[in-house]
C-alpha cells in the first residue's frame, strides 16, 4: 500500500498526527479486543472518521473492516457500521459534491482513490462475493449499507466488478430481491444498483430480464404514477433502456412477453396545458426513447417489424398521433415525439397508411402529415423540429410506393385544387423548394427525392409538373426550374439540396436522363462547375455535378444525338480531363460530413450550416460512384459489350420472373391442396367416429350372436332330431311351415285366377264379336230377345271381371308382403337347405373377429401386468430412498446436536479466557505498583475500564 501513502502524501492537509495515532489505536482495537462491545464501538469512530480522513482510515482499516465482515455477522449493528465505512473509504461522493470548490488536482486524486481502495478490494473475489450474502440479511442496517458499497464499487471499476458477480452462484438472483423490497429506500437504491449491473454487459441484462425484471419494473412505473411518477420512474425507464438497447434477446422477450401492451397508459397525457413539470417532462422523454429502442433503425428488420405491429395493435402510436395533435405540449416533448411516430411508422406499410389518414383537430380537418411540413418550412420554427418533421415525412415515404404516389399526385395538374382553399403537401413542398430560406429548399428537395426513391414510376411523373414562374410567361417543367435555380448561383446549402434532388431524380431513369439533356444549357453549365478551380467550400458543389454528369452518362440510352454516352465521355476528356473529373467525384465521400450522414437514418445536426448530406442520398453515392468511374473509362465497344450483357440479364431477369410466377402459382395450388387436405382429415376423423360406433355396434351383434348360439344349443339338446325348433326373435318353426304353405296355396290360388281370367277375356272378345253379328241379323229381321240376353249376360261377366281384378291385386300385395317377411326370417334364423349354409358362413366370419378380439385382450392383460410389476418396483426403489432419508435426517440431527454442543463449550471456554485475561492483566498492574519492571503489550482505551481493573486487582492480592 505504499502507493496509497505516497497519494497521502501529495494531498495539502492531510491528518494530523494525532488523528493517526487515533486511527491506529482503533485498529488495533479492532484487530485485538475479545469483547463485541469495544469491537463495535471502535467500528463506529472508525466511521465517523472516514468521511474527513478517507485515506488514512483506507490504508490502515480496510483489512479489519473485511475481517469484521466475515467473523461478526450475527451483529447487525457492527456489521452495518463496516459497511458504512467502507462505503466512505470508496465512494467519491464527498469529492463530487464539492467538484465546483475544489481544483482539478484535488478531484483527479480523489477520483483515482476511491478507484484504488476499489482496486484492493475486488483483488479478492471472495470480498465480492461475501458483500453478495450479506445482501441476504432483512436487517435495514445491513442490507442498505451493502447495496449503497456494491453500487459505489460498480461505479468504480464495473467490468471488474461485474465479472465476479457473474461466476459468483446466484449472485444476480439475490440482486433482483432488492426490487421486491418492501422499504422504499432499499427499493429504489436497488434499482440504481442494477443500473450499474446491466451497464454494457449483455451476458448480465439477460439474466436480469429473464429473473422477470420487466414484470416488477412496470409494476413500479404503474404504482409511482407513470409519466407523473418522480425519479424513481426516472431510474427505472433508465434500468429498462439499460436491458433493452442493442440487446435483441431482451427486445423479443419483452414483445413476446406482451409488455408493449402495458407502455399504452404512459403517454395518456391528454390536451392539457398545465401540469408539465420538469420531473414528468423528464419522465415522458425517457418513455419516448424506450419506444424508439425497440423500432430503432439498427435493429434487425424481422424484430423492428413485430414490434411495430404490436404498438399499432395495442393502440400506443394511435396514442402517440394524438399528442402529436394536441396543444400545450412541450417543444422538446413534441420533438421527441414526432421522433418517435416516425420510426414506428417507418417501413411498414399498415402504420404509414394509419398515419396518413390522420387529421388535425382543425377547421376544415388537415391532413397531419400538411400539418407536419408546414413546420418544416416555416423558417420560424425550431431548427430541431424542423429536422424533426423532416424524419418524419422520410420514415413515412420509406418503402412506401403508395404514400410516394399520394404525395407526387398532389403535385400533378390533374389533382391541384384550382379553387386554393387547401393546400397541398406538393404544394408546400413546391413553396419551400424556391423560398428565400436555403434551410427551406434543403429541407423540401430532400423530402422530395424521398419522394422518388427506388420508384421510377414516380420519377417519370413528376416530369409532367409545370411551374408558372410570372404572368405572361409560359409554365416551365419542375426539372428546368431546378436547373435554373443552379445556374442562378444561390447559396450552397440550396445548391447541394437540388443536386441532390437531381441525382436521385436522374438515377435509374433513362427518360428523366433524356429530359435533362434535352435542355441544351445543362450540360455546359456541368462542365463549366467541375472545370473551374474554386475554393474548399464550392469542392462539394463541384463533386455533385461531376455526380450528375456521370448519372447522365451511365442511364443514358442514347436517344439524343448529341449527347450520347460516347460524345460526353469525349467532352469530359476534352474539358475536364478523366482523371480530374474522378478526383472532383470523389470530394463527396471525403467530406468530413458525409461519413457522419451515413450512420443514421435521423437528420441529427448541431445547427442548421451542418445540414448538406442526407442519409439515403450517402447510399445512392456509394452505390453509384464505382459504376461511374468504370463508366468514364470504358471504350465504346466495352459499352456494347456491357449492353449485351444487360440484355441478357433482362432475360434471365424475365426466366427468374417466370419462375417466380410459377412458384406463387404452386404456392397458390398448395395452399388449395393443403385446405383440401384438412377437409379430407375432417371427413376421415368423422368415418374413424363412424367405424367406432360400428364396431360397438358390431360388439353388440357378437354379444347377441354368443347369446343366441347358447340358446340354440339348449334347444338342440331338448328337441333332440328338431335342430330347428327354436324360437328366434320371437317366430316358432310351425309358423314358419305354415307361413310357406300358404305362399304355396297363394301362388296356386294365383294361376287359377289367372286361367279363369283368360277364359273370361276369350269370352268377351266371342261375344263382342257375336254381338256385333246379331246387331246385323238384327237389321235383317231376327229375333231381338235374345240380343237383350245376351247384353245382360256380358254386363254381368263384366262385373265379375272387375271384382276378379280387385282380389288379384289384393292377393298380389300380400303375396309381396309374406315374400318380405320370409327373406328376412331366412337372413336372422339358422334354417335347413341353403339358408343354413348363409348363416354358418357368418357365424365363421364372426367367429374369426372374435379370436381377434381375445388376442388384443390377452395383450393388453400382459402390457397391464409388466406395468403392475414396473410399478412395484419403483415403489419399492421409493420405500428404500425413503429409509435412507430417514436415517440421514437422524444423522444430521445428531451432527446439529454435536456442533450446538461444541459452541456452547467453545463459548465457555472463550469467557474463561477472557476472565483469565483480566486478572493478568490487573497482577501486572499490581506488581507495576510494587516496584517490578513489566512489558506493556497495549494500553487501555477506556479510564473507567482501568478503575474497574485496580479493584478486582486489589481483591486478588489479598487473596493471594
């Protein structure tokens, strides 16, 4: 520890000599004293002096602080006292509060102490770990010092210490009890413990969050009132961000654990004007940044996605659009917020569809997003809600070819509102692109380039807007006023916001390409800014154009004869020089704000002269600027070449597209097949239900069938040569032969009839025909009588015939009837002849699936029986790992017993010590008295201790 004394030594004033001597004596007093008593009272001065002689109390205490630790835990106090103690040696709070007051010296040797006590400290492992278990311990005195020592030795030397609590068995574990604290205090100084815990240490926040740390924090967000908690809820939002910044297996717990659902509630702030202290403006900033950590931009897309998906369901950016409307809001909450909408919208397409149909609560309704950037362009508004509104409308058009279209439609003559009582977003975007402030222009050319980004269809429309620059004058293209304005020199902050407009304009589209060249001035006018020598500050303007002149090369599909790709290369080389024009490209990317711009999504300037670069437009010059370069050097039949070769990849693009067609078409048949699927695995679940109820069915006939054999045979043996004499559903033989022979009598009663009836027929066609002949003899003069007889005789066979009719049909249907009944008494009961044989086939059948039917049985029996025989073996495995238990159990109580018995002799034993110490020590001071010289081990602390000392001294000698 010589280095300590040596950092004791620099200080100005340091302890004055009796302060050491003091601190020594407590020490050894410490170190030596048998009794609990002056232990803890020389703990408690050591206290009391470590705050103003930190160092020296440090170097000398800190060992016996450690021992008292370990030996004198089942004394709360002294206990507490050692960790008080400690806590001052290490911490630097002392030194901070008096930061303002002191010199820089002064604090960085402060600062570099509490860092080395820290040092000596954490050297031993075990010192973390023992601090760990005293946690443990509900005595406040106890557990409060420890957490107050633990969090000042993290803010020390985290990594070091964080390590050791990791190794250390449920180190972490006991941590997590603080927050389930019933004190406050101890609560709350748990929270900033873990604060220190999970700093940049993801091994550590994993297992804070899976010991269900989101569970209990948001329940102390909720009881401290949320946004209007005080700083309590400040310290658990930061423990939250700590658990869920760049730590993508705490952000899938907490979706999946449905803990979005429960932030809903924070931002219920309402439409007030009052309330905003600093506290809840505090709180509500940090609840923003929480949400904005699980949609940042640097997460993985899958995880951004679910996320924002879950806050659009569960109602929390519906809620974050309404503060966005509301009045009386904070400027940086506001700002904070508009941040915050815009990555939960960004990139997906379901949020920025809701966010475009928003309104502001105004009359007439406008749409939030007009609202929006008319802040952007209002030169009077905050530089940081400008920037803000500009996110915002960029994270609205990201991968949004609908809202892109929406907001390049309002720019087309087709959509304007001639009558002027709204205004558009085209519109404002227009106003801003060629207002007189250059922040406006940046700002409203990069909206617009987002605007067309990766949509070429977007880029071909907004060539069709026309501009009325001044009455009398006709309108000009959009295109051409960009370019007039470049020409015109305005500032740099504009020129840079156009180029860039143009660029992406250009980029990818061969027909804006076309457009451009066609005016005959842009292409001098390029030349003239990349030839030119200026200065630093117009180097970036002179590498945008060389960025736009290569565009123009690269996309250009030659439709103009004088500005095909071969004669521009040969007007660069003439004018510029290849390699000059590659240097001039390349002042973009050595800008020293380009590499800044292309970290974040999120226009972050420090002030307004530091906005010149767009994110997306950085990752348009990285793409383009190689293909550019090899573009200017390329001969004309390595373009022929290249254009073959990009024919041929729109045709292998075509075949992939092909494919792709086919495979979403297989996907569509397999999405068809697998519904056809779960239908056929319905209709099979409903037969296997069938095939059940009929095999019960099928048992039921078995059971019938054994029963009617049964009976069959004990009619067999009673009726002797009548096997078939039995009673079978409730029909007797003699029934059954009489049933047959009335069949036979009917069919024989049948034919009669059937004779009788064509006799009967045969006899009227004679007498028709002989009635017909009498008719005539009649004419002739014969007798008539005997027609009339005749005639009475056919009306009378007519009748019968009829009522022969009738019984035919009668005896017919119950001829059907008998034949019914017949078939089925011949299905149901064994009878002689060929019925018989039908029966006994059946009875084998059935006879078969009965076999069947006892093997299963039989199976079962066995499976059932080794499971019985398993089960009696596990009990039995059981029954003696229970008499084990047993018998351990009795011999742990009598090992409690032993060790009980050994304290109370080891306790005995240390009394009679101490007893035997005192009345050494009080013959050595009599035998001082008398003359005989005697070593002083050590003095005595105390003056009534001494006194008590002479007396029981007195009493030995004269009993000596």
């Amino acid at each position: 520890m010589n280095f300590l004394r040596g950092v004791m030594g620099g200080q100005s004033a340091g302890p004055q000599h009796t302060e050491a001597e003091t601190i020594q004596k407590l020490c050894d007093r410490v170190a030596s004293s048998t009794l609990l008593d002056d232990r803890r009272n020389a703990v408690r001065a050591l206290k009391s002096l470590s705050k103003k002689y930190r160092l020296e109390v440090g170097i000398q205490a800190m060992e016996h602080l450690i021992h008292v630790l370990q030996t004198d835990r089942s004394d709360s106090e002294i206990i507490g006292y050692a960790l008080d103690t400690l806590y001052n040696i290490i911490s630097n709070d002392e030194e901070e509060e008096l930061d303002d007051i002191e010199e820089e010296n002064s604090t960085r040797q402060s600062e570099d102490l509490g860092s080395q006590f820290t040092e000596i400290f954490i050297k031993q492992p075990e010192n973390v770990t023992l601090l760990l278990s005293l946690l443990e311990e509900f005595d406040f005195h106890v557990r409060w010092p420890g957490v107050r020592l633990l969090t000042s030795l993290l803010k020390q030397l985290g990594p070091q210490v964080q390590q050791i609590i990791l190794v250390s068995p449920m180190g972490v574990s006991r941590l997590m009890d603080l927050l389930a604290d019933s004190r406050e205090v101890i609560r709350n100084d748990g929270v900033l413990l873990l604060q220190a815990l999970t700093r940049s240490n993801a091994a550590i926040q994993k297992i804070v969050a899976f010991e269900n740390a989101f569970e209990r924090l948001l329940d102390i967000i909720t009881e401290e009132g949320n946004s209007d908690g005080g700083i309590v809820v400040e310290d658990c939002l930061l423990l939250l961000q700590n658990l869920l910044k760049n730590n993508n297996s705490n952000q899938n717990f907490f979706k999946e654990g449905s803990y979005i659902q429960r932030m809903k509630p924070w931002f219920e702030v309402g439409d007030e004007n009052s309330g905003w202290s600093a506290q809840k403006v505090t709180n509500l900033h940090l609840m923003l940044q929480l949400v904005r950590v699980l949609v940042s931009p640097t997460n993985p897309p899958g995880a951004t996605s679910s996320c924002q998906k879950a806050m659009f369901q569960c109602g929390l950016l519906q809620q974050l659009c309404t503060i966005l409307m509301a009045t009386g809001i904070p400027a940086d909450i506001l700002t904070e917020t508009i941040n915050t909408a815009s990555e939960v919208i960004r990139g997906s397409q379901v949020n920025q569809d809701y966010f475009a149909s928003v309104n502001a609560p105004s009359n007439p309704p406008r749409p939030a997003i007009v609202v929006l950037l008319m802040s952007m362009v209002n030169e009077r508004q905050p530089f940081v809600l400008r920037c803000a509104v500009l996110y915002c409308f960029q994270c609205f058009l990201y991968k949004n070819q609908k809202g892109q279209g929406e907001i390049v439609s309002t720019l087309l003559p087709s959509t304007i509102d001639a009558t002027g009582n709204s205004v558009s977003a085209g519109q404002l975007l227009c106003g801003g692109l060629f207002s007189t402030d250059s922040l406006s222009n940046w700002c409203a050319a990069v909206a617009l380039a987002h605007a067309l980004q990766e949509n070429a269809t977007q880029k071909e429309q907004l060539l069709r807007v026309q501009l009325a620059t001044s009455i009398g004058n006709p309108p000009v293209s959009l295109l051409q006023q960009c370019t007039n304005i470049l020409s015109q020199g305005s500032k740099i902050q504009t020129r840079v916001g156009l180029l860039m407009l143009l660029c992406t304009w250009l980029s990818n589209c061969p027909i804006a390409v076309t457009h451009f060249l066609h005016n005959s001035a842009n292409v001098p006018f390029l030349t003239g800014q990349i030839a030119e020598n200026l200065g630093e500050e117009e180097q970036l303007v002179q590498g945008l154009c060389a960025l736009l002149l290569g565009i123009s090369i690269y996309f250009n599909d030659n439709s103009l004869e004088n500005y095909m790709k071969e004669k521009l290369k040969q007007l660069i080389e003439k004018r510029i020089g290849k390699e000059n024009f590659i240097e001039k490209l390349g002042f973009i990317s050595k800008h020293e704000l380009y590499s800044r711009a292309s970290q974040k999504p999120q226009p972050n300037f420090p002030s307004p002269e530091y906005m010149i670069f767009d994110h997306e437009f950085t990752k348009l010059v990285k793409e383009l600027e190689g293909v550019i370069t090899k573009a200017i050097y390329k001969s004309s039949e390595e373009d022929k070449k290249e254009e073959e070769v990009k024919k041929t990849l729109e045709q292998h693009d075509n075949i992939v597209t092909h494919y792709k067609n086919m495979i979403r078409e297989q996907d569509l048949q397999l999405e068809d097949l697998k519904q056809q699927l779960s239908t056929l695995k319905c209709q099979n679940e409903q037969l296997q239900t069938a095939v059940t109820q009929q095999a019960s069915q099928i048992q039921q006939h078995k059971d019938q069938y054994n029963l009617l054999k049964v009976q069959l045979g004990k009619d067999s043996r009673h009726h002797g040569s009548h096997p078939d004499g039995t009673q079978v559903n409730g029909i007797q033989p003699e029934e059954s032969s009489g049933l047959r022979e009335e069949i036979e009598e009917l069919k024989r009663n049948q034919e009669l009839l059937r004779s009788q009836l064509a006799e009967k027929e045969s006899l009227i066609e004679n007498l028709t025909s002989g009635g017909s002949d009498q008719s005539s003899a009649a004419a002739s003069g014969q007798d008539s009588e005997q027609v009339a007889e005749l005639q009475q005789e056919l009306a009378t066979l007519k009748s019968q015939l009829n009522s022969q009719s009738v019984e035919i049909t009668r005896l017919q249907t119950e001829k059907h009837e008998l034949l019914q009944k017949t078939e089925a008494f011949a299905k149901s009961v064994p009878v002689q002849g060929d019925s018989g044989h039908v029966s006994a086939a059946k009875a084998t059948d059935v006879e078969g699936r009965l076999s069947a039917l006892l093997q299963e049985t039989k199976e079962l029996k066995n499976e059932i029986k080794a499971l019985s025989e398993e089960r009696t073996a596990i009990k039995e495995q059981l029954d003696s790992s229970n008499s084990t238990i047993a018998i351990l159990q009795n011999e742990k109580d009598k090992l409690e017993l032993e060790i009980t018995d050994s304290k109370k002799e080891q306790d005995d034993l240390l009394v009679l010590l101490a007893d035997q110490d005192q009345k050494i020590l009080s013959l050595k001071s009599k035998l001082k008295t008398l003359g005989h010289p005697i070593e002083e081990d050590e003095e005595s602390g105390d003056q009534d201790d001494e006194d008590d000392d002479n007396d029981d001294c007195d009493k030995d000698q004269d009993q000596i």
